[in-house]
C-alpha cells in the first residue's frame, strides 16, 4: 500500500506539471525570444517594430538614417569631361566639394563651364594651384555656389581674357591671377572681403579695375605692373592700400580713392607715370615713404587735414608737380618728401608741421618762394638744398621766434644772403 500511494503522488506531480506548460500560451503558438527569427521567417521585437539596420521581412531592408547629402569624410570624386579632367575632394568644414584640375599641361577646350554640385552636393571652391599655368584657358565660367578661389588658382593662365567672379565669392587666395597676361576684363563681385598679396600681379593687359565696397583691404603688389591699367576705382569699404599695390600702372591715368582709407603703403602708386591728379580723401591719416614717388606727370596734389604724417620721399621725382597744398593735420614733412620736384612752384604748408625734413624740398629748382608757419622747430639738413631760384622765405612768426628754430647744415642751400622776412622783421642768412 506504501508503494502504491508514492506512485499516484508521482503521477499527480507530472500532471499538475503538464498543465501548467500548456496553460503558459492560451492560443496554442510557441512564443519566440525577442531578437529571434520565427518559423515563417519573420523578425519581431518586444514592441513588433522593426529594429534599425535588421531586416523585417525578406525583402525589405531599413538601413539606419543617415543625410544624404553627407558624403563620408575624404571622399574624392573624379570627372572626366571633354573641358578636362577633374578632381572634386569634399571638405567637411566648407560643406560641399574642392575643385582641382588634375592635369593641367592637358589641352583642354579654351572655354570652361565649372559645375555647381556633384551628386547634388555643392561645388563650393576652388581649390589652390586647380588651373596652374592652364595655358590653353581663355575664358572660365564660376557658378554661383562657390565661395572662395584659392591661393594661385589660376596662376600662369597666360591666355585667360576674362573673368567674372560672382556675388557668392567672399575670398580670393593669394596669387590666385598672378601672370595672368592676356587678361583684360576682371568683374569682382560684390561679397569679395579682400584683395589679397599679388592678386592681380603681372596682368599686364589688364585694363580697368572696380573694387567693390565690400573689399577691406588691397594687399601687398595686388595689381604690381599692370602695366595697362588705365582706371582704378577703390571702393568705400577699403581701409588700406599695401605695399606696392599699383606700383608701375604706367598708363594709369584715372583714380578714385574710397572714403574709408586710412593708409597708404609705401610705394603704393610708384610709377604710375600717367597719372595727372588725385584726390587724397579725408580719412587718410598717413601716405607712406615713396608712396606716389616718380609719377611725373601729377601736376598738383592737396594733402588733406586728416593727414599727420608724409613718409620718406613720398612724391619725389614727380617732375611735373606745381602747386602742393599741405593740411592742417600734417606734424612732419619727411625726408626727401618733395626732393626733385623740378616743376614745384608753389607751396602753402598747414599751420601743424613742427620739422621739415633733411632733403624735403631738395632739387625743387621752380621754388622761388616758401612760407613756413610759426609751428615750425626744426629744419634738417638741405631742406632746400640746389633750390636755385629760392629768394623769398616768409617765416609765420616773430624774429624771436625764428631765433628758436633749429636749421640742419645747408637747410636753404649754398646761398647766401637770403633773408627770413619775420611778422616782426628781418633775419638775414649770411652763414650756412
């Protein structure tokens, strides 16, 4: 009887066993682990939405979301056309692709038309050296999708007659059209921040220039030696003229400065041989050494109250100059300022300058007549050396007060006898 009441005990246990198992899924279907394929083939997570990246059916595949228009980092692209053939980098910080010209002793059509976009992702630069010495390039179409030109883009495009540079551009690279000798006709646009260094360096047929008010500053030989450059009109915008800017525009005959101008560099205007007149604006505070040196056909030049300081030889040589007029702001004349000045016959100085320097007036053989105001301290050596037909010094001041002034050797010269005519009376000049 022990026996058997431990068999019906089993048999009890294994029944209650049973149907706990078959109670656990009421509609008879087993039920599968989340992650797990099913018999028909089917995925299905806890919540029945598909996971990112995994299959939900056989034939239909989700990828995780990424932008299109985002290519991966370092992707390169390669277009081979018949204008050429072409190497497109993207740059993740420019947000869109790099043009380059990958063989650029290949004779591509002399007409080019860039493209906006590759894949629909902008074309937004053009890239440093990308039409080095392209020699065979006449004319160059930029769309409106880039935004800057890199340095010496286009450097050595000695048959490149023309180029517009549209609205969207706001840098230009250094060089960028350096010896760009047949080109004639440059349109910058609007959104253009700078002029950079040797820009338009050697574009010997270069023959007008606007420069939009957008542009801050022109840089160091930015348009040296364009020889043909006939007007230049710098825009409102620019606050400094570099380095040699326009030195040697030989037939650079109209100029107009912009009214933002605080500086101009030293031999700024060198050389600009044709160039008969200029209007210096009234927020120029400081004209640099040599800066318009040996333009010998300027005839007269009004140096405005704004001005404190004329640089080393700033007009010397400018053979054709009579008349000067210095404002009221200038404290110093400097050396050599108006040296060889052959034609200058007429003077008048602003009552603020306190030295004239050695050589300032120096060779200005037409001066037969200088007025120089009580401001006055000092006067360096051959102020007005080899000034031969100087006869007439007015001094703005009382005779006590020209007593004061300090006069280098040979301030007026090797003449002697010349008389200071004072408010107050005569001081002769019997000694060097």
């Amino acid at each position: 009887m022990k026996k058997l009441a431990i068999i019906l005990a089993l048999l009890m246990v294994l029944t209650l066993c049973l149907s706990a198992c078959t109670g656990a899924n009421s509609s008879g279907d087993p039920t599968p682990l989340d992650g797990v394929e099913d018999s028909y083939g089917n995925f299905e997570s806890s919540d029945s939405a598909p996971l990112d990246g995994v299959e939900d059916s056989y034939d239909d595949f989700k990828p995780v979301t990424t932008n299109p228009n985002t290519p991966p980092p370092e992707e390169t692209v390669y277009d081979k056309t018949s204008d050429g053939e072409f190497e497109y980098c993207y740059d993740a910080q420019k947000g869109g692709y790099v043009l380059k010209c990958l063989d650029n002793e290949k004779p591509y059509r002399a007409v080019i038309a860039l493209k906006d976009n590759i894949n629909g992702i902008p074309v937004v630069a053009i890239g440093a050296k990308a039409f080095w010495y392209c020699g065979t390039l006449k004319s160059i179409t930029i769309p409106e999708s880039v935004t800057s030109i890199g340095a010496c883009a286009f450097w050595g495009c000695t048959s490149l007659t023309s180029i517009t540079i549209p609205d969207s551009v706001t840098s230009i690279g250094y060089s960028a059209f350096y010896e760009c000798k047949s080109l004639v006709s440059v349109t910058i646009g609007n959104s253009v921040t700078a002029i950079e260094e040797y820009t338009f360096c050697d574009c010997e047929s270069l023959e007008n220039i606007i420069i939009p008010d957008s542009v801050a500053y022109i840089g160091e030989r930015a348009f040296y030696e364009c020889y043909n450059l006939t007007s230049a009109k710098i825009g409102n915008g620019v606050t400094s003229i570099d380095y040699q800017a326009f030195y040697k525009c030989e037939n650079l005959t109209s100029l107009t400065i912009g009214n933002s101008v605080t500086s101009i560099g030293e031999g700024a205007f060198r050389y600009c041989e044709s160039l008969e007149s200029i209007t210096i604006p009234n927020s120029v505070t400081s004209i640099g050494n040599l800066a318009f040196a040996d333009c010998e056909s300027l005839e007269s030049i009004t140096i405005p109250n704004s001005v404190t300081d004329i640089g080393i030889q700033a007009f010397m040589c400018c053979e054709s100059l009579a008349s000067v007029t210095i404002g009221n702001g200038v404290t110093s004349i400097g050396e050599g300022a108006f040296n060889a000045c052959e034609s200058l016959a007429r003077v008048t100085m602003g009552n603020s300058v306190t030295s004239i320097g050695e050589s300032a007036f120096s060779g200005c053989s037409s001066l037969t007549s200088i007025t120089i105001p009580n401001s006055v301290i000092t006067i360096y050596a051959a102020a007005f050396i080899s000034c031969e037909k100087l006869t007439n010094i007015i001094y703005d001041g009382t005779v006590e007060q020209w007593n004061t002034v300090s006069l280098g050797k040979y301030w007026k010269g090797y003449s002697l006898g010349i008389e200071v005519k004072c408010s107050n009376g005569v001081v002769k000049t019997d000694s060097y």
